[in-house]
C-alpha cells in the first residue's frame, strides 16, 4: 500500500497540533475585548472553534490559559532582545536603539500591547496572575536592560548611574505607551514610533558619555 501523502490528510488531523495556538488567539482577543475576570471560557472556546471540553484538554482554568497568552505574546520576543544583547557585538547605545524600536513595534502594531492593561487592572482581584507577570516579564526584561546598562558603563561608553533606577525610567515610557494604546487609542491616538524616537534622543543625552544635546552640541 502506498505511503499516505500527508497534504492528503484530513483536516482535522492536521490541525490537532495546533489547536493550542489557535485558542490562546482566540483567548487573546476575547481578554482583550471584556478583561479578564469578565472573559468566559465559552466564549474562548467558540471564537477558538473547539469545544469546551477540548479546551480543557489544554488550558485545565482561566488562570492557566491567561498564562499561555503571555508566553505567547511576550516571552518570543523576550527571548529575541536576550539573543540580541548576548550575541551582537557594537555600541551599547546602538543596541538600546535597537530595543526600543522593536518595543514600540510591538506596541505599535500587536494586540500584545493589551496585556499590561489587563495584568494592572486585574493585579488586585488576581494577585497571582500578578505575581506570574512580574516573574516572567518583567523581572526578565529589567534583567536585560540592566545588563545592556551595565555592559555600557563597563565599556566607558555610559555614565554611571544608579542602574535598577535607570532601567525604572526606561521601561516606563513603554509600559505608558501601552496602556495608552489599550486604553485611548480610540479617542486620542498616540504616535508611539515617534513618542520613542523622542525618549531614545532623551537617553542618548543621558546616558552617553560622550552625548549630544538635540541641536548636536557636545554635553
């Protein structure tokens, strides 16, 4: 008997693998659209084309499936910014340009953007969803910050400064820009590639040893 072809396959099997994909999607936009203790898993489950059972089989509670979301939607980027750092050798400044353009990409133009929101909103009725937002994103990202700004002051190429407070005053522009975005892009969109071009030209001033104020003169 021949060998099956697998583009022969039934659709239902070919798809079975990526079912978890498709309901942490659907779980997203539903999150997005009534925050999370208001999602309902049915509701996930029907944008998702599956039933609830079947959702079940993947994510056993709400909790469960809000932390695939952020894995999904966060930690690959995470990830790519940590490789970025560890392997690309060049100015330190260079590759916080670097970073912040792909922040503000992804806060430009990802539903991504929503989760902060939702963490912030949801932080007190869902102190461990909290918790595992801290630990997964935020604790990592501040790491690679602080280890971008460390690296720089190492080189002599940043000055020295109080690093955990710096890296505060970094990411704070970011998490701005996207609760903005989830919050009042309705009725008062913000340009955010533009918002962080205008705070890298502030770091430049700040952090450079050898900075430039904005008309080009020599700090």
């Amino acid at each position: 008997m021949p060998p099956l072809d697998p583009a022969a396959a039934p659709r239902w099997r070919r798809r079975k693998e990526d079912r978890p994909q498709e309901i942490v999607a659907a779980a997203l936009d539903v999150f997005a659209e009534r925050g999370f203790a208001a999602a309902r898993l049915d509701d996930v489950a029907a944008r998702a084309g599956v039933s609830k059972g079947t959702l079940y089989l993947y994510f056993p509670s709400k909790e469960d499936l809000f932390k695939a979301v952020i894995r999904a939607a966060i930690l690959p980027n995470l990830e790519r910014a940590e490789r970025m750092i560890a392997e690309v050798p060049g100015p330190s400044f260079a590759l916080l340009e670097r970073l912040l353009a792909m922040v503000a990409e992804l806060i430009a133009t990802t539903r991504a953007a929503i989760i902060p929101k939702l963490v912030i909103a949801e932080a007190g009725n869902f102190p461990e969803l909290a918790a595992f937002y801290h630990r997964e994103v935020i604790q990592r990202g501040f790491g690679l910050l602080a280890n971008l700004l460390a690296r720089g002051v190492a080189r002599g190429e940043f000055r020295p400064m109080n690093i955990d407070h710096a890296v505060c005053l970094i990411a704070a522009p970011l998490l701005m820009s996207a609760v903005w975005r989830s919050a009042f892009d309705a009725v008062a969109p913000m340009d955010v590639p533009a918002l962080i071009a205008t705070h890298r030209d502030h770091l430049r001033r700040a952090l450079l040893v050898d900075g430039e104020t904005p008309n080009g003169d020599r700090s």
